[in-house]
C-alpha cells in the first residue's frame, strides 16, 4: 500500500474540517471548555493530545491482532494511561507553569473521548502507518478547534494573545473593559456554538435537511 | 390617507425581489403594516382565534403598564444626582430633566442595537418583522444600572438578542428573558460596572446637563448593597419602608419604586396581559421565605436581618415578579405550572438575595434558572393531569 494512498489522506485531512472530532463528533468537549480560556494552555493541550493520540493508535494498531477482544478497553487504556504519564512529567519538567495550569487536564486525556474513540473507531482495524496518520489528522483537528476557541477567549477575555498585551492601553483609557464572562466556561460553549454554526453553513453535506 | 396608501402602491414594487431596494423588503412591510391594516386574509387552512387582542395591541399595553416606572425612574435619576452632588434645593422640573437625559441615550441605543439585528434577521429569513423587541427595548434601560458605558449595553443587548432570541427561532421561541440575558451578561463580563457603590447614582453631567463633584459622606449604594456589608446583630443604617416605596433610593432605574410598579401592575392586570397566579405567587414564595430567613436571623448573613415586607420593597424583586415573570413565552404556560413557577420565583430570588454573600440581589438570577424549569412544571402538571383523566376514564371503563 503506498504511503499517501487515498485512504491514508482520508485519514489524515478528513477529521481537520469534514469530520472534525470536535465540530462534527462533539467529542472531546469537556477539555476544549476547561483549558480555553487561555492561548498558551490551549496550544500545549493541544500538542500533548496529538503526541498521545498518534503513538497510542500506534501502538495499538502494533497489537490489534493479539489484543483479545474481551479486554481490548482495558489494554487500550493501560498503553493511553501510560503515555499520558510520560507527558505529563516532561511537561512538569519543562514548562512547569503550563502544567499547573492545565493541572488535571492532562491526567485526563485519558478519558478524552477522542482518544478511545480512534483506537476503538480505527486503530483496532488498520496497519500503524494509517493509524498515525488517523491520529495526527484527529489530534490536529482538535487543537484547531481549542486554538481558534482560546484565542477568541483569551482576547475578548484578557485582552492578551499568549501573554502578550494586544489591546492597545488607550483603548482601556477610552472605556474598553474585558469582557469578564470570556473567561467563564459558558462562553466556551458558546464560542464552539458559534464555530459549529459558521462550519456547518459552509458544509453542505452536514446539514440535516429541514424536513 | 388616500395620498399615502397610492404613495406606497407605488414605490411597493421596488421593495419586490428584483427591485431597486430588495434588501429592505422587511422593514418596508413592516412600516406599511404599521401604517396600514394589511389586507392579506388569514389561510384557506383556517384560523386559531384565542383572542382579539393581537400581539401589537399586547406589546403597546405593556409599554404603557412600564410608563410610570419609566417617569418615576427618571424622577429618581434626578433626585440621586443632585443629593449626591450636594444640591437638594434643585426643583423637581431640574431633577426630571436630567434623568430624561440620562435615560435617553441608554433608550435610544438599546432599541437601536435590538431593533437592528430584528431588521435584519427578519430581513435574512424573508419573515415580517415582528414587535417582540419593543419591550424588551424598554425593560433593558429600565433594568441597567444607569452609570454602564453605553457601548456595554449595546454589546449585551446585542447578545442577548442574537444568542437568547434569534438563535431560538426569533420572537415568542425563546426560553430566557431576552432583557434579563441582556443583565445577566452586563452582571457576569462587567462586574465592577454592574455592582457596587459606583452603579447606580449618575453623577457626571448627562448630555451636558448638571454634574457636579460628590458631597462628603455620600454613598452610592442600594439598600441592598449596605444591607449586604452590614456587620453585626443590627442593621447599621435601616432603609425607611417608606422610601423604598415611594422609590428615591438607588437602584436600577426601574426598580426602585414600588408604587410605579403597583401601577403598572394594576394595569398588566385589568387588562389580563400579565397572570395574576405568577404575580401573586413570586410575591407569596418571596414572603414565605423572607420570613422564614427573619425568623432565624444571623450576622453572618445580614439581609436575613430585614423584615419581609421590606425585603420585598427593595432591590428588584417587585420589578421582576410584576414584568420578569410574567412574561408569557419563558414562564409556565398551565395554570397549575403558573402558581409553582412563580413560587419557586420568589423563593430563590430570596434564598439568593440572603444566603450568597456575592449577590446582594437575587430576583434576576431566580427568574433566568426558573425560564429553565418551566418548560419542565408545565410538562410535570400536563402528565399528571393526563394520568389522572386515564385513571377516571377506566374508572368509568370498568363499572
């Protein structure tokens, strides 16, 4: 099979817009509410669950065909626990700050619905190779969705884009204040709402007909 | 009149998709239907009369229900500004004047804001423009603290029009209060504008009239809000009864007085746009529970330390119960439903009021989570009454 086949760029762009974990799925709702609302912690979730993603589907596509069917869960999330911990201790080791303020949500992944999703979905009934692809392309499509969400947050909520004053003093000076509600998780939901909205009125092909 | 109507015959067909000015059909048919009764007939499909009065006629009573509160409001702007300058010899024609122009601009933007994405939706959606905004418009000055930066309400009113109203399916869909989501989100994204000393009396110059510098010793905070940092076994600076009727206290504009709200009541209520069972039964829940939160007082939460009559003056838990509640989409719709909504309206809203140390005032949080519920009691009270017409029908089945 070659490398770039078809089915592997199925694998790989499909779940950035068409079949978007997050947008189309509504999967993995729970973090994409918690971590938002600011950029930076948003962009290392991200990445941590396209590094959990990717390998898992690996290593679990390695052993689907020794894997007994009865337990499959259980090994499927003893190999996810596992590297969720290795991330979680190079986070601590290397940007200490970030990991506490994602503080739980990196233990979570595990219970990412996403992930048992994929392996169970995909992982468990084809080869590594688009298997990694299925999780880069899912891991991707989920941290779009947590960038554009925190961004929007992060900006109307703080003012700041990772940190950095973007708002300009004068308008503080003029009467601009932040918008306080950005930062509370109802507005997370309603910041995907949105998202959701504008994506499906540019896909035809997800719209339920009227009827 | 002959002159306007072949006016308008004439530049109709401009207005047609394929004319000139298509974008704007809406809003011409909504100034024609405004001008002229329109003479479309109902469907061959037939009719559902419940009663003569249709919702333009509705909305208009409601309006003139709100006008007391409105002036009183103004009056009370006024009267606040220049206490709190140190001018109380200014006469009531001055004090009227400034709260006119306090209010105006906060009036003009908040129908401005609505009113335009209304336009525009119906506009979008190629449906008549309904008048469901032309309350709303006026309950969210009346509901704002008076010092909020307009563009805040025109941001909040523009939320809660698009993601409380026109995301549901536009007027008479939505679950929550669209003036009250215009509050609720003033309250969460700009707290230190929504509350505190600072809110509510105007002490700047409103449109270039009056202004002035703060007397010593002046405090812009409601009763509640004193009431709230009180310290001790005794209130510090009791409110008079009288003055939380009569309404010169600070407060939202439309919330402090209680006899301009009797009034409108009383004309909510001859009419029979407004329930009585919501009405009475938030004011029956507020009472039970503000007794109750007096019977066992406590330091530790001062506002149990008001008697109930004066707990249901102040704040804006008349205000809520007599325009909030009542409002006929987000309440219940059985009459049963009526009496438990407005109950649990009452109760919460004082429950809210005393035990949160956050929020000094609870009616509008209490009637937001209650729009939640209503669809639920209404349900709840439908089923039961099913179950019980099947239990008497196979009564009678089996004799």
């Amino acid at each position: 099979m070659a490398l770039f086949s078809k089915r592997n760029k199925e694998a790989f762009f499909n779940p950035l817009s068409k079949d978007n974990p997050v947008l189309v799925q509504i999967l993995g709702i729970c973090s994409t509410l918690a971590v938002t609302a600011k950029l930076e912690p948003a962009i290392v979730m991200g990445i941590s669950v396209i590094c959990v993603l990717a390998l898992s589907n690996v290593i679990i596509s390695l052993i689907r065909k020794t894997i007994p069917t009865t337990i499959r869960i259980i090994v499927q999330l003893v190999v996810v626990a596992a590297l969720v911990i290795i991330v979680q201790q190079v986070l601590v080791a290397y940007s200490y700050d970030v990991s506490k303020q994602l503080s739980v949500f990196i233990g979570l992944i595990i219970t990412n619905c996403i992930l048992m999703g994929r392996l169970e979905a995909f992982a468990l009934n084809n080869g590594p190779w688009a298997s990694f692809l299925d999780g880069i392309g899912n891991g991707l499509g989920y941290t779009i969705i947590l960038v554009i969400v925190a961004f929007f947050r992060e900006l109307l909520g703080s003012g700041t884009l990772l940190g950095f004053q973007v708002i300009p003093q004068w308008c503080y000076d003029h009467g601009y204040m932040n918008n306080g509600l950005m930062i509370l998780p109802p507005m997370a939901l309603i910041t995907v709402a949105c998202i959701i909205w504008v994506h499906r009125s540019r896909n035809k092909d997800l719209q339920e007909s009227s009827n | 009149m002959q002159f306007l109507r072949k006016y308008l015959n004439k530049i109709k067909p401009q207005f047609r998709p394929g004319g000139k000015f298509a974008k704007l059909e809406s809003v011409f048919d909504g100034f024609e239907t405004f001008l002229f009764t329109p003479n479309t007939t109902a469907s061959a499909r037939g009719v559902h009369v419940h009663d003569n009065n249709d919702m333009k006629r509705t909305m208009s009573t409601v309006i003139v229900a709100l006008l007391p509160c409105l002036l009183m409001a103004m009056l009370n702007i006024g009267y606040q500004h220049f206490h709190a300058i140190g001018q109380p010899e200014a006469g009531w024609g001055a004090m009227f004047l400034f709260g006119l122009l306090a209010m105006l601009p906060v009036i003009v933007v908040s129908y401005a804001v609505g009113l335009g994405i209304e336009f525009i939706a119906a506009q979008i959606h190629h449906k008549e423009i309904q008048e469901g905004f032309l309350v709303t418009g006026l309950l969210i000055p009346l509901i704002v603290p008076i010092n909020t930066p307009l563009w805040m309400t025109a941001v909040a009113t523009a939320f809660a029009v698009i993601f409380a109203k026109e995301v549901f399916g536009g007027t008479g869909m939505n679950i929550f209060n669209v003036a009250l989501i215009t509050r609720a989100f003033l309250f969460f994204a700009y707290p230190s504008k929504m509350s505190g000393d600072a809110a509510f009396v105007k002490v700047d110059s409103a449109l270039g009239y009056g202004g002035g510098t703060v007397v010593d010793g002046f405090s812009g905070a409601t009763p509640l809000g004193e009431v709230a940092t009180n310290v001790g076994d005794t209130l510090a600076h009791p409110t008079s009864l009288v003055d939380a009727f009569v309404g010169f206290i600070p407060g939202s504009p439309g919330e402090t007085s209680m006899i301009a709200i009797l009034i409108g009541a009383a004309i909510l209520l001859i009419t029979g746009i407004a329930s009585w069972r919501v009405m009475l039964s938030v004011f029956a829940g507020g009472f039970a529970m503000a007794s109750l939160a007096h019977a066992l007082p406590s330091a530790t939460y001062p506002a149990s330390l008001l008697d109930p009559c004066t707990q249901l003056c102040l704040g804006g838990f008349a205000f809520a119960a007599v325009f909030m509640a009542t409002d006929p989409v987000t309440g219940a719709r059985t009459k049963t439903g009526q009496y438990i909504y407005g109950f649990l309206v009452g109760v919460l809203a004082i429950l809210i009021r005393v035990y949160n140390g956050g929020y000094p005032e609870g009616a509008m949080l209490a009637v937001l989570f209650m729009n939640a519920f209503a669809p639920l009691i209404d349900y709840c009270v439908v089923q039961s009454n099913i179950n019980r017409r099947l239990k008497r029908a196979k009564a009678a089945g089996e004799q």
